[in-house]
C-alpha cells in the first residue's frame, strides 16, 4: 500500500466515524422510534440535530421568510441562517421565525414518507420561496451558470425518512417521479439541491445522480457535508443584510426642525516622524 492509499484509508475511516457521530446526534435529537408521527416532530428533531451539529455561526428553525416588498413564502418546515451577521424579524414563543429574504441560506421540506403527494407540496412551497426577491433581485441560478455566483442563492433540499417507493431500481424510479412533478408545476429541476432518503439514498434532481446507502448514517452523513459546504460558501460571500429596507416607513417621515451644524475636523494626516515621536512618548 502506498503512502498515498495509506492516508486515503484512514480519512476514510475519520470520516466513517464522523458519520456515526452525526447519527448518534440525529437520534438523540429527538425519539427515532416515533419519527412516523406527522407535523411538527419530525421537524423538531432535524431542528435540534442541526443546531447541535452545524457550526455555531448557523441557526437553523421553523419559520417563513418574507421580503422588503412584502411577499411570503409561507411556513417553512427548517430555514436555516446566518446567526452571526443577521437576526429574525420576529421570533415568537414557540421559537418560530420569520427572517427577511436577504437572511436565507437554506430551506429543508420534511417528510415521514415520500410520496408523489408530499413531493407536491415540497415543490410549490419550494415555489413560493423562489417567487421572493432578495435584495429586489431573483434568486441565483444553478451553481455551474456562468454568472451563479453573482447572485443570492440558497440550498434547497427534500428530507424523507422512507419512501413508498420499495422497488430495486428506487433511484430511477424516484429521481423520474420527482422530475415529473417539477415540471407538471411549472418549476425547475435545479431548484431542488437534494433530495435525502434516510433508507434508500440521496438524489441530485438536476444532474439525475443518485447514490443508494445501505446505511442510514450514510446518508445523514452525505447530506450533511453537501448542506456545511454550501452554508459557509454563500455565507461569506453573501451582501450585507439591508436592515434599512426593512424598517417600517409609515408615519416615520423626518422633517427639518433646525438648521444643520456639522463642525467636527477632519482627521488628521500623520507623517511617519509624526507617528514614531508619538509612539516614543515624545
């Protein structure tokens, strides 16, 4: 074995741990035995895996997003944002969110089991949210679009536990029902990152890749890593957040009540003898 396929083996084996991690997290997070129950449980427990997991300058909730022009998405089973540099319009007692658009950086749809009828509804939510402008601009395009990272995207994602899809070739089958439903809804399949099956695997709608697991770990895992790099990748290089635009206007007009004054100095410009004489004390 070589040096190389030595060092390849043992990331693999960092990177298997870091997997199992991630699972012990995820069902710590919430009761896997009742993952089936509908509404806001499942949801709760991807919520509580996330915050425990992603790096602390994420948040992830359950909220809608709204934008300076007043649309809506609607409610969002988990939005996830930069906590370090934005905030919540409005957070409520149940911990429910409402974030401008400019704040959005990824949205999961969660459902128990995935079918044609869910993938409905994640699609026309998935909809709503595309239909808000951030910035007063559409959202960015697919990440290989020659000019994708001039604008505002954000990581759209499907989280399933099973679905009702049990034959052998499920990836196939999935990825094409998921396609029709995109297309018979007039929307796109490059607007949906990932779709994640705990039991069978992951599928990237676009590319029509798909990749099955054995292993439910792995596919947390995969997802996971797909979710982290996009997340600090937009984050740093996303707009400031224009709190401005979003400060209630009416009955808010200024009026002149006094003439200006401004009197302070400009700055003054040092030299460098100027600075070492002050740096020395002198």
């Amino acid at each position: 074995m070589t040096q190389r396929e030595a060092g390849r083996e043992a990331l693999g084996v960092i990177l298997e741990g870091a997997e199992q991690q991630l699972w012990v997290d995820f069902q710590q997070a919430g009761s896997f035995e009742n993952t089936g129950t509908i509404g806001s449980g499942r949801e709760q427990t991807l919520i509580d895996f996330l915050n425990r997991s992603m790096p602390k300058r994420f948040s992830a909730a359950h909220g809608e997003i709204v934008d300076v022009g007043g649309a809506r998405s609607g409610q969002v089973d988990v939005l996830i944002y930069d906590s370090t540099f934005t905030a919540p319009l409005l957070t409520n007692q149940d911990g429910n969110v409402i974030i401008g658009a400019e704040a959005l950086l990824a949205t999961v749809e969660v459902k128990s089991t995935l079918t044609k009828a869910e993938i409905k509804r994640a699609i026309r939510g998935g909809m709503k949210v595309r239909a808000l402008r951030p910035y007063c601009r559409d959202w960015g395009r697919y990440r290989g679009h020659a000019k994708a990272d001039q604008e505002p995207r954000y990581f759209s994602s499907i989280f399933a536990y099973d679905t009702n899809i049990v034959a052998d070739d499920w990836g196939a089958k999935e990825a094409n029902r998921i396609r029709n439903v995109v297309v018979k809804l007039g929307s796109h399949p490059e607007h949906l990152d990932r779709v994640a099956v705990l039991s069978r695997g992951l599928i990237l709608p676009a590319d029509g890749l798909t990749v099955s697991h054995q292993k439910d770990q792995r596919v947390l895992g995969t997802w996971f890593f797909s979710l982290i790099n996009f997340l600090t990748r937009e984050a740093n290089r996303r707009e400031q957040f224009p709190w401005p635009d979003y400060e209630p206007r009416e009955g808010r007009s200024w009026s002149q009540t006094i003439s200006p004054q401004f009197s302070a100095p400009s700055p003054r410009a040092f030299t460098r003898t100027q600075i070492n004489k002050y740096k020395s004390g002198r």
